[in-house]
C-alpha cells in the first residue's frame, strides 16, 4: 500500500513538473509573440501618424491652390499657417513664388481680398482694354503731332532756302568788297615800302656825308644838324603813311535798360556782327575817342537784325551810366573785315607775372580779330607781320637775350610796315575787357593795407528822384529788312 502511494506521489510529481515544463514553454512562447505584436502595433501606429501627417500636408496644399486660384478663399489668419505648411514644399515654393510675381505684375488695381488667379484674368482684360484705348487716343495724338511737324518742316524748310540764297548774295558782296579792299591795301603797301626804301637810301647817302666831313669838326656839325632835320622831316612823312589811332566810333547805342543791364547798339547782321564781341564805350559828346577815357563796356548777347543786337553791360560806372547816343569801339573788330594783330612780349593781364597770351587770344578772336604774328616768352616768332597787320599790342620786355632779339625783330618789322602800336592795357581798354577784381585773403595771412578807409562821402544814397534814364525801356522794334 505504501509502495502504491509513493508510485501515485511520483506519477503525480511527472505530471507536475510536466504540466510545469509545458507552461514555462507556453509562457515563453506566448511572451514573445506578445513582444512581436506590441512592435508590429507601434509600427503600424508610426506609420498611421506618418500617413495622417503626409494627409495633412496634402489637404494643405490642396486649401493654398484653391485660396490662389479663387476656388475657397482663406482669412488672412488662416492662410498664413496654411501658406507656411505648403511652401515647406519645393515644388509649391516654386508655385508660391511665381504667384507672388504674377500678383505683383498683373493684379495692380485689385484689392488684397481679390489676389487670386480667378480675379487676375479679368482684371488683365480691363487693363488691356483700357491701355488699348490710350494707345489709339495716343496714336491719334501722333498722326495729328506728326502732320503739324510735316507742315512746319515745310515751312522751315522754305524758309531755309531764301535764308541760304541772302546768305550767299551777302557773302558774295562782302567777297567783292573784301578783295577790293585787300588790292587797296596792298597798293599802298606797296607804294609805302617804295619810299621806305627811298628814305634809307637817303639816309645811306648822308651818313657817307657824315664820315666824309669828320677832318672838319665845325662842318660836321652843321652837316649833322642838317641830316637830323632831313631826318626829322622824312620820319614826319613816314608817320603820314601810319594808320592813325581811331578817331570815329564803330557804332552807338540806341537805347538801354539800366535795371535788366542791356543796351542796344545800331550794329547787326549787315556789319558781319558776332555773339561775345566786346566794345568800349565812351561819351556821346566826345569828338575822338582815342584820346577820351571809356565809361564802360559791353558784351554782344543776341544779333537781332541787319543793324541791331543786344548786349549786356560788363562794366560801368553808376555816377556816368551809359546813355543813348553813347559810342561804341573795338580795335579788334571791324565792319565786314578781320582786324589783324601782333603780340609781342608776356602778356600779363592780372599782374600775377605769369602770361595770360590764351585771355588775349580769346579776347580778340571772339571779336572777329585775327593774330598774324608773335613771339613766345621762350624767345620763338611765330607767323610774321604783313601789311595787313594793323595793331602790335606791346607786353612787357623781357629779359632773356633770345626773347628780347625776338622782340626787337618783331618790333622793326611792324614800324617798317607802319603797323600802329598799343600797350596792354590800352588794348584791353579799348576792347572793353574787364579785369576780375582781386579777392582779399581772410584770416592769418590778411593784412591791414588790404582794409583801406573809405572816405565819409564815398557812401551814396538815393534823393528818390529817379531820372528817366533809369527807368524800364522796351527795345526798338527791329526795321524790316530793304529787298
């Protein structure tokens, strides 16, 4: 009996421990297949939230293209966090950004609750419509602008004609003038060399004379005193055949405006008159000019007519102010001919010792005048003195011994041809130049020479009785020109 007990006992322990061996198995197994589907669930969970994301960003997309294209427009607020979600898209920033351009180009008039592709077409054709409208307005301007200019073509262009065929009948005239005038001058050129050379053939003869009665010291004498007398008498003649310093004005003023610093001058197109001419101007009561002091001068602004233009006063002097019926005078210009000229020296215009020859030039060229001849300060002669020459304007000497030959050279062959001397600053007087005033240096290298006085009386003022001088004066009407 016991023996069956203890086979029951160990019948019943196989049976525990196999029951127990095949729950640790199932356990195990069930275990792992547990772990396995809690992976395949979190898988499947990942890729649900991956699938909702990507669903997301599609219906985004879907919500910005339909905003764009008008289909279901978005609030500002809700647009924002849709357009930020589409455009994290490459390919929707490329369309974000060509709707952007578009808006900007062709949505100009549209409100911003109507920037869609929807309102961008109709708003395209009323613009186009409108600017179809302009261009047919503009195109009627043009072709109404096009034959008014046509017309005036026509009518410019007949004018040009009898302008250039007076053009030419006055270059003719002044041509045959001109060529008369240059045989004139070359004859009595011509005649004055003859008795220049007669002269010092007279002078060779009595200076033979001369050295002939040296043995006797009493008939040297009176044959010296007789040769200085001959001398003197032949230099007289010579002086008769040198052109005269100017003693007639070349034109005068007809009226002047004191307030707008104009005047008018009786010179014009008929006297061959140039724009930038300067003239003198002196007294109407003064006889000869040349030896009369200028009141001021003027600068041909505009030529008006065949003896008419109008200038600008350069400078004057408010207690003489200039008048009608004043004078007018340049020595470097001259009705219908170019006045020729010869520089010699270092033309120093405002005292600083460097030469102002480009100001002088200037100052003659711009008044119809022409330089035949010259010489540098390095010592070089350039061109040569001719009978045409008729003024030498004289700069100072200069120091250098080339220079000074060149100077002298020059010098003799202007009084062989009685060419008619003038100082520097005689020249520019006449010519009606002014010089710039000299501005006085502030400060440390200031001085009190630069700082004169002025007198108790040099202060004028007004009595309020204004002459009729001074008044506002309309410019003569121009003379039609004779045909």
């Amino acid at each position: 009996m016991a023996s069956r007990e203890s086979q029951g006992l160990q019948i019943a322990l196989i049976i525990f421990v196999m029951v127990t061996v095949v729950l640790a198995v199932t356990t195990f197994v069930f275990y792992r297949k547990s772990e396995e589907l809690r992976k395949a669930v979190a898988d499947a969970q990942g890729k649900e939230k991956a699938a909702r994301d990507g669903l997301n960003a599609e219906n985004f997309k879907v919500q910005y293209l339909k905003h764009v294209l008008g289909a279901e427009r978005l609030g500002d607020a809700e647009f924002k966090p849709v357009r930020d979600s589409a455009i994290a898209d490459p390919q929707m920033k490329v369309i974000d950004d060509q709707y952007q351009q578009n808006m900007k180009t062709y949505g100009e008039g549209l409100s911003p609750d109507k920037l869609d592709y929807a309102n961008l077409l109709p708003n395209m054709l009323n613009a186009l419509r409108e600017r179809n409208v302009a261009n047919t307005e503009l195109n009627d301007k043009v072709n109404a602008l096009t034959q008014e200019k046509t017309q005036l073509q026509q009518t410019e262009n007949a004018r040009t004609k009898e302008a250039i065929a007076g053009l030419q009948k006055a270059k003719d005239d002044l041509a045959s003038q001109t060529k008369q005038f240059e045989d004139d001058r070359l004859k009595l050129a011509k005649e004055k060399e003859d008795q220049l050379a007669g002269y010092k053939k007279d002078l060779g003869t009595y200076t033979a004379k001369v050295e002939s009665s040296q043995k006797n010291e009493e008939a040297t004498k009176g044959e010296m005193k007789k040769m200085k007398d001959t001398i003197d008498k032949q230099n007289k003649k010579l002086d008769e055949f040198r052109p005269r310093s100017f003693e007639a004005a070349d034109g005068l003023v007809t009226w002047v405006n004191q307030r707008s610093n104009t005047v008018w001058i009786n010179l014009g197109t008929a006297d061959s008159l140039q724009r930038q001419t300067l003239f003198s101007v002196y007294g109407q009561e003064e006889a000869a000019v040349a030896q009369s002091e200028r009141k001021a001068s003027i600068e041909v602004t505009r030529v008006l007519s065949e003896h008419l233009s109008e200038a600008r006063i350069v400078s004057d002097d408010p207690g003489n102010p200039i008048l009608p019926g004043d004078q007018i005078f340049s020595p470097a210009w001259k009705p219908g001919e170019r006045v020729h000229f010869a520089l010699v020296g270092l033309l120093d215009v405002d005292g600083d010792g460097h030469s102002d020859r480009e100001l002088v030039h200037n100052v003659i060229v711009s008044s119809g005048g022409e330089v035949d001849a010259e010489t540098t300060e390095t010592g070089q002669v350039t061109g040569e003195v001719t009978s045409q020459t008729r003024y030498l304007v004289l700069g100072t000497p200069p120091t250098d011994r080339k220079a000074l030959d060149a100077w002298s050279k020059l010098i003799s062959s202007a009084e062989q041809l009685g060419v008619q001397k003038l100082q520097l600053d005689q020249f520019l007087s006449w010519a009606g130049y002014k010089r710039e005033t000299r501005t006085v240096p502030l400060g440390q290298s200031s001085r009190s020479s630069d700082f004169k006085p002025r007198s108790a009386d040099a202060t004028r003022t007004s009595s309020g009785n204004v002459s009729d001088v001074f008044e506002d004066r309309k410019a003569p009407a121009a003379k039609p020109a004779t045909p």
